[in-house]
C-alpha cells in the first residue's frame, strides 16, 4: 500500500475537486490512488504541490 492511498477520501467529493486542482479526470486520480495507474512526473509534482508535500512523502510504500 502506497500512502497515496491513505490521503484521499476514497468516494467523496474531495476526489474530484483534488483531480480537477491537478488537472486529471477523478477517475484517474482513483487508478492512481489504488495503484492501477503511475502518474506523470508533471502530474505527481501537481499532487505534491496542492498537499504541500514532497513528491517523495507520498509515494513510500509502507
């Protein structure tokens, strides 16, 4: 498990509202967070930025 996976609020509308800050479909944004999909290095750097995290933070595996 990624902690992506740990940030988001699977099913809520914070999903889409946090896939159209960064610029994807929320139906991206919810393959990545299960791990079906890797993002772009532009995209991950969009994540990191709107959570006010470094890119590396999110994407440990645990």
């Amino acid at each position: 498990m990624y902690i992506i996976e740990g940030i988001f609020h699977s099913g809520s509308t914070y999903t889409k509202e946090f896939a159209d800050k960064i610029g994807v479909s929320s139906s991206t944004l919810t393959f990545i967070k299960k791990g079906r999909q890797y993002p772009s290095f532009s995209v991950t750097y969009r994540i990191g930025e709107k959570l006010d995290m470094d890119v590396r933070e999110i994407w440990i595996k645990e």
